[in-house]
C-alpha cells in the first residue's frame, strides 16, 4: 500500500485529499497528529499514520520519540506531496522508494527522491499530473475542478442549534496565519449588516477569538465556540455559504461543494480553481498576481459591493 505524505498545514491537506477519490487503491496517510482529524472517515485512506513534528519546536530532544515512531511504519513506496525537506525526510525513513515532485521550494529534498515528476505551477492541478503519472491514469482538469465532495464527518459532529430554519446559514471565515490575507474588520461588519442573515463565525486561536468578538459587537453575528476539526467540517458542510480568506477552513466549503466566496488579495489566482460552487474574488490592486507578496495588503481594497454582488449571483 502507498503512503501520501502531507504533515501539514490544514488548507495545504485539504488541497492535497482532492486526489483520493481518483485513486485505484486506497492509500495510508501521513500527517501532523493535530491535523488529522481533517482526514478522518475518509473511505479512500486506510488508515492514517501520525507525527508530531511541531513538538521539536518545544524540545529537540523529542527527535528521538518520533524517529522511534517513524521506524515501526514500514511502506514500499512514499508519495511526498509536501516537497520540503522534513517531509522527504520522513518519507525516506518510511519506505524503500520516494516520488516527489521536481518543481519545490527546498531543492535539497530531492536527495531523497528515487523518482520526480514534473507537474505545474498550479497548486491543484500539480496533484492531478502526479497521480496521473504515478498511477497511469488519464484524469482530465474538468474531472478535479468538478470534483465530487471529499471531506467527511460524522452526525454527531453536526451542531444543529447553530443554525436557523428561517434564514440562510452563512459561515464567515475571518482568520489567517498571514496578517496580509485578512479582510478588515470594519469590511466583515458591514458585510454582516447588509446581509441579515444568521452568520455564524468559528475561530481558531486568541487572535481569530477576538476578531470575531470585534465583529459581533457591531452586528448580529454568532460567534461558535473553539470546535474540533470534525465539529468544523460538519457546521462548514451544512451551511448555505461560506465567505473567507485564504486560509485552511475556507478550502472546506470548496471541498465539500458548497458555495464559497474566496477573498484574495496577494493570493495567486493559481492557487484554486473557480467551478459551480466556488467563486474568487481578487483585490484589483493586488502587486503580483503570480506569488505571495507579505508586503501586499491589496485584500482591504475588496469593497463589500463586490462580494454582495457575488452573494446575489450565487443565490439567484
């Protein structure tokens, strides 16, 4: 059985777990123990595999415990999708043949490599060319932007006194871990207000808690309380429409088909793919359209109009 490696981050994996349903096989997964909630129930992984590679950051001493763990996992073939060094690291100490890609950031992950594939600047459809090659398979691009949902929970993670029978459920996804990819506040609040509708806004850390906060003194908002990723999945899959930056929980609507407005400034256009459900809205004062710029803060000049706009075409 394959392994796919991705440890992390949430929006990265999400982008990634598209390929599992074009897979002749089922595969083991490879992920940060703090993400893997996201994969979880997934029919086309057969087990996921779990690493804690962020617990170096505290103590390096940790190295050993989880090389130790690495060490039981025994796997022919690795499919590095992460192209970083740790990622190719982990790969090698796994299984006897690692396959990755040529275009990657860190170049020396390569060393590890047995075999590279070239792909595409797109950061979707660089998945699909992979397992194309690996696999043999003849997946079109109409096949991964028209993709069937892949991100799954259970009933029990769905939190019904979130939402209302009587107005549309709309999710706003306020939070980044990049300050140059969030909406303004005052922005989000007059987004609410226009729209009237019950709004519900997770969070993720201190900071996404107090934005939200923020919010909801100026606007009849519901702010949740701190969920798991299963608890996130679900409310994000049962809502009418979901309105976020670029960041993890965004990519879940556009996971699971439901109709998404993605707020990009410094965001590359080739970073996702428009289809029925999903629509892209980007900043037209934005420096670079073909890479991040952590200078670039043209997400604020995204006027509320544009997104009423888009919000008008999504629901007529």
């Amino acid at each position: 059985m394959d392994l796919v490696v991705r440890l992390s981050a949430l929006g990265d994996i999400i982008h990634t777990a598209i390929i599992l349903q074009f897979l002749p096989n089922k595969v083991d997964w490879l992920v940060e123990e703090g993400m893997a909630e996201i994969l979880e129930f997934n029919p086309n992984i057969n087990k996921i595999q779990k690493v804690n590679l962020k617990s170096l950051k505290k103590s390096k001493m940790n190295i050993f415990s989880e090389y130790k763990k690495l060490k039981k996992f025994h796997y022919d073939r690795a499919i590095d999708f992460q192209g970083l060094i740790k990622s190719a690291i982990v790969s090698k100490i796994v299984a006897n043949e690692v396959i990755g890609r040529e275009e990657i950031k860190e170049k020396i992950a390569k060393i590890f490599y047995s075999k590279t594939f070239k792909t595409s600047n797109h950061t979707i459809d660089r998945y699909r060319i992979m397992i194309n090659e690996i696999y043999g398979l003849n997946i079109k691009k109409e096949e991964f932007i028209n993709h069937k949902p892949f991100l799954f929970y259970e009933d029990k993670h769905i939190k019904k006194e979130y939402f209302s029978k009587d107005k549309k459920n709309i999710v706003f996804i306020i939070g980044s871990t990049a300050k140059n990819r969030l909406y303004p506040i005052k922005k989000w609040i007059e987004l609410a207000n226009r729209l009237n509708e019950n709004i519900l806004i997770p969070f993720g850390n201190t900071q996404e808690e107090k934005m939200a906060f923020k919010i909801a003194e100026k606007s009849n908002v519901k702010v949740l309380e701190k969920m798991s990723l299963n608890e996130l999945k679900a409310t994000i899959s049962n809502a009418d429409l979901i309105i976020g930056n670029d960041t993890g929980p965004t990519y879940i609507g556009w996971a699971n088909n439901i109709p998404t407005i993605l707020l990009y400034g410094t965001t590359p256009i080739s970073r996702m793919y428009e289809n029925k459900t999903t629509k892209i809205i980007k900043s037209k004062t934005a420096k670079y359209l073909d890479k991040l710029d952590k200078e670039d803060f043209s997400i604020k000049d995204i006027e509320v109009d544009e997104i009423m706009e888009k919000i008008d075409e999504i629901f007529s």
